[in-house]
C-alpha cells in the first residue's frame, strides 16, 4: 500500500533494462561499475507537477537489495511478517491528515489477479485500500502483490481513484508492473537489514520512491499490547520530501508520519486483535445508540444516549488507544454541532468508529454487513439533504463494501443489479430516482450474521 499516491514524475527515461537496474542510469556508468553515479530521477513540483533540473539524493546502487530477478512459485502465499497480506483479512487505520480525521480501511479481497510482465504471468493478491477524510471518501486504490521464493514481496502496482466532492477526480498514482516497461518492485524485503535499500515504486515517467530502512528489531507498542521486531524505514519521494513508516510483524504498514503531524497508524487489525468471545452487551448497546444517533443526526436526546453507552463501554472493556481517541473526538464533535445540518459528518464518523470497535468480536463481513446498512442510511441522509457530491460518494462506499461481500451471497444478481442503476442515477445527480431505488437497496442488505 502506498500512502504517497499523487506525485508524478516527468521527463525520465525509461527502458526496461533500465528499470530492473535502477532506473535512468546511463550506460557508460553501467558498463564502468558506477555505483549510480549516472543516475538521476529529477525532483518534481507535488503541486504544478513541473519537472525541476535538481536530480533526487538517490542511494548507491551496492545498497540496493531489490536487483536480483525475483523468482515466484508461490506468488500469493505472502506470509513475510512485514508484510503479511494472505493472512491480513482487514486492518483499519486511523489519524490526522491536514487537520481532518482521517480513516482508512484496508481489506484482502477475494481471487486473484494475474498479471503479465517480460513475457511471464505472476498471479497476485488483490488489497482494497479506502481512505475516508472527514468521514467521506478521498480515495481507493486496488494493489497487487506476489511473493518471491525467497520471502520479499514484491509490489505489482495499483489502480487510483482519488475523489473531490464524492466523484473521481483523478487516477494519478495508476500503474501496473508489463504496463509501459514498468517492473514489479520490491516492497518488502525478505529479512531487511539496516542500510538496505530498494524501490517500492520504480517507474520514472510515472511513480516513483526510494526506501532506506533506518532500524530493525524495534518494540512499538501495538493497538492491545507491545509488538517485537519492528522496522523504521524512510521513504525518499519524487518531489524531494521524505517520510518515516514503521512496519511491525502481523500488521505489515504501521505507522506513517509523526505526532504533531500528519499521521495514520493501525488502530485495530484481524486477526492480530481479534478477542474470542460474544460481543459485548455495553458494545452492541453503543452500537445501537449510535445507528440512532446516525438516522436522526443532531438529535439531543439520541446524542445524550451515545454519550452514556460510550462511557459505560469503554469504562467495562479494554479499547486500543487509538480507537478510543478517535471515538472520543467523534463524539465530542457530534455533541458540539447541535443542528441536524451540522451533525451529519460527526455522526457519521460515530456509526462508522462503532463498526471498527466491533472488529475486536466479529468477522469482518458480519461487520462489513452492516456498513451496508451504515452507508445505505447514509445515501438516503444526503438524498434528502440535495447533495449530489455526498450521494456519488455514498454510491461508492456501497459499491467497495458488496466488493468484499459479494462472493459470499447466495444471490448477488440483485445486489448488483440496483448498485449499477444507484450509479447511473448517481452520475446523472437523478435525486429522484435514488429516492425510488431506495426501498429495494434496503430490502437486498443482507441480514444474516454467521
């Protein structure tokens, strides 16, 4: 998963050869041994997009571990403990990102996906990247990632949508390994080692990044206790600023950024953090409270109601720390808005804050079912409200939600069938017609809990 998705990088030259070698190094260098003296990936403005003449501070090349050619046997089988996808059913992040709650779900989806490059075909798992800001969607992304024989997982690229006002704005960041020579990349070492380096993103034209792992063997302290044998590493982007992320065993992507800051870190993952066991009674008492809460927002008493099922919770169970201080900043901003209007973002943060406290006790698709119903009370909120942009977004929640769920419902065509015409009506701003599908959208959502 890359959490640098929108810079792009123009004017480098690109060869296959060159890619798999790192990059634009010239060829004299290459056949004089030069530890990339020759090569330059130039800065790139984030925000023009205008390539500059200052070449990025790039690695030797005798630090890279990434060189070799990747052998894959058993592509999707990824069980390196950075990186763990197979065994990762979801993980939900959570943070600050330019002084907005920011939320991301992340999800192993169901098949594979195989994908061509130099002549061979790697088949590859498929993660489902939703990065929510201020409770609506800002972007999704489809990742694709194999493991070689040699335990390191290799990054086979990624379909962007990023959203302005609930619709695709742009795809930047797109790209996949046979596609205009781009190769896959290594986004996670076998065994990393201090000093190593290598390219999680090695397509200059299009995207590109440089890690240097800084530390390895790190205690971090987890969402319900200490995890061991972290790694730091710092990331080196195409318009010259860098980032630190964490990885941690089991988890995979930790943290990203710094307090005081920009961050996102995990604040609950399955099963890492599954608890056996029923679910609470004071949980699914706040859970109620808060689809109250969410169907009539700024209504004083249902708040109030919220309000006590959330001490009562969090008084009677242990809550990850970061969950916690989410909720608790949800709330208090649902009991400050006080009109209906106002109310609408923070209650939907509430309803969505609960689904991720509930992960802790259920499988992810009896939860991911009631984010249908979440979203489907949502769609009908800003039907009435008039906002078409929210509508669109809400159409999108629903459409990523049933792509986790669909391939285990009896009956999907129906499903399918009203989500392509809430689309339609969506792109269309049609209000009228969400209005009239809504009935049958309520009546298809899944009701069974296994």
């Amino acid at each position: 998963m890359d959490t640098d998705r929108h810079l792009l990088l123009t004017g480098a030259c690109v060869s296959a050869a060159a890619l798999l070698a790192g990059a634009c190094s010239q060829a004299a260098d290459t056949a004089e041994g030069g530890a990339g003296r020759g090569e330059c990936v130039r800065v790139v403005d984030e925000d023009s997009g205008r390539t500059g003449d200052a070449c990025l501070p790039l690695a030797p090349a005798e630090e890279r571990v990434d060189l070799a050619e990747p052998r894959f046997t058993h592509p999707t089988r990824i069980t390196n403990p950075l990186h763990p996808t197979s065994e990762l059913r979801q993980i939900v992040m959570g943070g600050q990102v330019d002084d907005k709650p920011f939320r991301t779900e992340v999800s192993l989806l169901p098949g594979t996906k195989k994908i061509a490059y130099d002549g061979r075909s790697v088949e590859t798992l498929v993660s489902q990247y939703v990065a929510f800001s201020d409770g609506r969607i800002q972007e999704v992304a489809l990742d694709w990632y194999a493991q070689a024989d040699d335990g390191s997982v290799w990054y086979f690229g990624e379909d962007v949508f990023n959203y302005e006002s609930g619709v695709v704005a742009d795809t930047e960041g797109t790209w996949q390994a046979g596609r205009d020579d781009a190769p896959p990349a290594m986004i996670m070492p076998a065994a990393p080692e201090k000093g190593d380096v290598y390219r999680p993103e090695n397509l200059p034209g299009k995207v590109f990044e440089e890690v240097t792992v800084r530390a390895v063997d790190q205690p971090v302290d987890g969402p319900y206790g200490q995890v061991d044998g972290a790694i730091t590493v710092h990331e080196l982007h195409l318009d010259g600023s860098t980032e630190d992320k964490v990885f941690a065993p089991g988890y995979g992507e930790f943290s990203t950024g710094a307090e005081g800051g920009d961050l996102e870190a995990v604040a609950l993952a399955v099963p890492p953090d599954t608890k056996p066991g029923p679910l609470p009674d004071r949980l699914t008492a706040l859970e109620r409270a808060a689809v109250a809460a969410h169907e009539s927002p700024g209504k004083a008493a249902a708040v109030r109601e919220v309000r006590a099922a959330w001490d009562a919770y969090r008084a009677s169970d242990t809550v990850a720390e970061l969950l916690e201080r989410q909720t608790e900043r949800d709330l208090v901003a649902l009991e400050r808005a006080g009109a209906a209007a106002r109310a609408v973002g923070p209650a939907l943060r509430v309803a969505q804050d609960v689904t991720d406290l509930r992960l802790r006790y259920q499988s992810v698709p009896t939860v991911d079912r009631d984010r249908l119903a979440l979203w489907t009370r949502q769609l009908a909120i800003d039907t009435d409200a008039g906002d078409e942009g929210a509508v669109a977004g809400d159409v999108t929640a629903l459409e990523l939600v049933w792509e986790r769920l669909r391939h285990e419902a009896p009956d999907a065509a129906a499903m399918d069938t009203c989500l392509r015409r809430l689309r339609a009506a969506a792109d269309h701003e049609d209000l009228a017609e969400i209005r009239r599908l809504a009935p049958e959208l309520e009546s298809l959502l899944p009701t069974q809990h296994p």
